[in-house]
C-alpha cells in the first residue's frame, strides 16, 4: 500500500511498549503533526501492517470523529486493517 500527497507530517518511531498487548499508537500533536509509534519487537511485515493502520486513522480523519472507538475500528477493519 502506498499513499502519495499525504498533506500531514508523520513522525514514525519504534518505541518498546510495556506490553505486548501494544502494537501500536497514533498521536495527534499540537502542530498538525502526527506521531505513530510502532512496538520495536514486532516482525518487518507486522511492522508495516500497524503503520498502515495507523495511517488510516490519520487519512480519515479519525482523531476528529464523533464516531466511538469501536465503530471507527469497524471502519479500519473493514478497510482492510
């Protein structure tokens, strides 16, 4: 999957979460930016397959939605991440 002209900058890190249950997380910044932070002991394709995900959220807006969680991740699933 590839994204062109995506009008936002994306921060991306590796980051050791606390747990494994953590794969990873989005983060709005004051800026306009955005943070995504990918758990450093997952594999190469698994690393690739949260930062799609999280890229999702970002191009649709999903920080800004009256939408619950749940439904919004309904959406991203069913988006195909």
């Amino acid at each position: 999957m590839t994204y062109d002209n995506i009008p936002y900058t994306i921060n991306t890190q590796l980051f050791h979460f606390p747990t494994t249950k953590i794969r990873e997380v989005v983060m709005p910044n004051e800026d306009g930016s955005f943070t995504i932070l990918i758990a450093d002991w997952l594999d190469p394709f698994a690393m690739q397959r949260e930062y799609n995900h999280a890229l999702w959220h970002i191009i649709n807006n999903d920080f800004y939605s009256e939408k619950s969680v749940q439904e919004i991740e309904c959406d991203a699933h069913r988006g195909g991440f």
